[in-house]
C-alpha cells in the first residue's frame, strides 16, 4: 500500500494540477510574454535534455572506466533518457513564494508559464526518447530512429493541443447556450459545476485513449477555457470552479510529496551511486544554465521590455526538480540503470526543493527584485 503507483499519480493527481495552472493563468501576462515562454519551454527543454544527456555520458564513461558499471548496462539513449526526465522543473515552492510577496507579474509569469509548458514538454520528449530504439548499436546515431522520434514528439503534442481545445471549445458553446437562455443549466450551478469538470476531466481521457498526452491536452483545456467559458459561466459557478480546482491542486500536490517521502524509504531497490549523483547535480545546474543565460540574451535582441539579468539569475536559482521528475522516473526501475536514475532523481527533488526553495527569499532581498 506504500509503494508509488505511477498509472495514479498520471491519470488521476497530475491532470487537476495542470488544468488549475492552465485554468488560473493571468491570461493578459501570459500571452504578452508567450514568446519568451514558448521559448524557454520547448527549446530551453531540448537544450536542457541535450546538455544534461551529455554531462552524464561523460560520468557514465568514468563509472565504467574505474569499474563501477559495465560497458552494456548503460547507454546514450539512457543518459538522454535521463536528460530529458531531469528537465522537468517544478517550482511551486518558489511560485507560492512569489504569489505571498507579489513579486513582479512579469517574472513570475516567465517562471510559471515556462514551467507549466515545461512538464508537458518533458513527458512527450521522454516517451519520444523511450521509444527511439536504434536496431543494431544503442549507442550509434540511427537518422531514421531519431527522425520518427521527432515526428512522434510533434504529432503528439500537436494532437493533443487540438483535442485540449476542441473540448475547452465545446464546454465554452454549452456555457454560451445557456446564457443565451437556450437552456437553464445556470439555474442549477451545482450541475453545471459538475458538466464542467466533467468534460475537463473528458479532455485528458480522450486524449490518452487516443494515444496522445493527456497532461498536454488538459492544459490548453485550461487555458482556453478560462478565456472563452469562464466569462460564460453563472457567478455561482465561477466561485465554485475556482475553489474546486485550487483545492484539488492544493490535495494532489500534498499527496505527491508525501509519496515521495514514502519512496525515499520505501522503495526496495535504491541504488545510491556518489559519482552519478554528483554528475548529476552537476549536469542539472549546466543545463539550466545553458537554458536561460543564452536564450534570454536572444529574446532581449527582439524584444522591447528586456529580460533584466537579475530576473535571468532568478531563473536561473529556480529551475527546481519535483513530481515530474519522480514520476517520470518511478515509470519503469526494472533495470540496474533506470534504478539509479529513480533514486538520483528522488534526491535531486529533495535537494532542490530544500536548498532553493528555501533560499528563495534571502535571494529575492540579494538580487533586489521588487514586489510591486
């Protein structure tokens, strides 16, 4: 009854988390700075993945150099695969921070946006990669494996986007239907509540029968609906969708961190490695860098509100790893190398959380970031 059941954690505590961040974005913000975050979230992943990916084949080299992994067990598809579960960042702690200090909308709409798209971006990049198999040499290139790979990452979130929408779409028209009195659903809000968060829900099942990403899906759901269905909504309705979802998201993401309390001790099969973990902290804190520092010094050249470098050192501090990471990471431990993937990635999310998450405010004071 302790042991981290991912097929829960994916189809039943991660779709309310998403959708609330979709559902409660400060829309006006968010699509001013939707370059920038489109940006971070799909090219700072891929670089983030690449670098981390990387770093760890070199360490994974070392290992097997001073005896301590055989040459088969671990291979570049493994590093990448690792690479691309590590992207993940998650800071709520900071993001919660920044909410109680009212820090600047700007700032904390590039972190949020950036991980919000973040998560969908790492879960399709780690199936794409999990399922990229060259035939003969796991560890050569094989164009034709990796060109499939990419058409799958992009059919699939492409997809799933259109299935998110179309629901948010369809919700918006029944919404729409009775505030035009073609029905009296308004006078029942508990019913229409109860549509709306069914077909919410609707959005992310479809699209994982469909094949697609779920969380990708539930996420545009979100977003669009709280631009086109919100306003449609009864005021009753409007209290009581916002309460429900910050509420769920408030449960589901309490549970995810006391499961992964649980799995630290729990789990039968750690395997705790020193040189990995250490190439590890190392690969997380490259790539992040490698993410902002040079994307933001390209986003600056085109836009008009600059990127300031301390908003860009901040980011940087909050590129946190968290229930991502470990889910993605608990999926599969059948073998000695996704094993120690599994309990790196578990003390990378404590190790992060802790450190930076508590340093959050001390490095708002020394960067002099305003709240507003």
């Amino acid at each position: 009854q302790m042991t981290f059941d991912p097929s829960i954690f994916f189809n039943i505590l991660l779709p309310p988390i998403i959708f609330h961040a979709g559902y409660s974005l400060k829309k006006r913000h968010f699509f001013r700075n939707l370059g920038s975050i489109l940006t971070y979230a799909f090219l700072g992943t891929a670089i983030s993945c690449i670098v981390i990916g990387l770093i760890m084949y070199g360490f994974v080299k070392a290992m097997v150099h001073i005896g301590q992994l055989k040459q088969w067990e671990f291979h570049f598809t493994d590093c990448l695969f690792f690479g691309s579960l590590m992207s993940a960042t998650d800071p709520v702690t900071v993001l919660a921070i920044f909410h109680e200090l009212n820090v600047d909308t700007d700032l904390y709409t590039l972190l949020f946006g950036e991980s919000v798209l973040n998560d969908a971006v790492a879960i399709v990049l780690t199936h794409s990669i999990s399922i990229y198999s060259p035939k003969e040499n796991p560890n050569a290139f094989d164009a034709a494996a990796f060109f499939q790979s990419v058409g799958n990452f992009l059919g699939i979130f492409a997809g799933s986007f259109a299935m998110g929408s179309s629901y948010a779409v369809v919700t918006a028209l029944i919404s729409f239907m009775h505030l035009t009195k073609f029905t009296k659903l308004c006078e029942f809000p508990m019913l229409e509540t109860g549509l709306f968060f069914l077909l919410s829900w609707s959005a992310f099942l479809s699209a994982e029968a469909a094949g697609l990403t779920g969380i990708v899906a539930v996420l545009f759901c979100g977003v669009t609906q709280a631009h086109y269905t919100y306003n449609n909504l009864s005021p009753d309705s409007k209290m009581r969708t916002k309460q429900l979802f910050e509420f769920m998201n408030f449960l589901a993401e309490n549970v995810i961190f006391c499961y992964m309390g649980l799995a630290l001790f729990t789990f039968q099969n750690h395997i705790f490695n020193p040189l990995f973990i250490f190439g590890a902290l190392v690969a997380v804190f490259v790539a992040r860098a490698s993410n902002i520092y040079p994307l933001s010094f390209l986003l600056n050249l085109g836009r008009k509100q600059k990127i300031p470098r301390n908003f860009q050192h901040m980011m940087m501090f909050s590129g946190l790893r968290g229930a991502i990471a470990f889910a993605l990471a608990i999926r599969d431990t059948g073998s000695q190398p996704k094993q120690m993937m599994f309990s790196t990635a578990l003390l990378m999310v404590f190790f992060t959380v802790w450190v930076f998450g508590g340093g959050t405010t001390p490095m708002l004071t020394w960067l002099q970031i305003r709240s507003v």
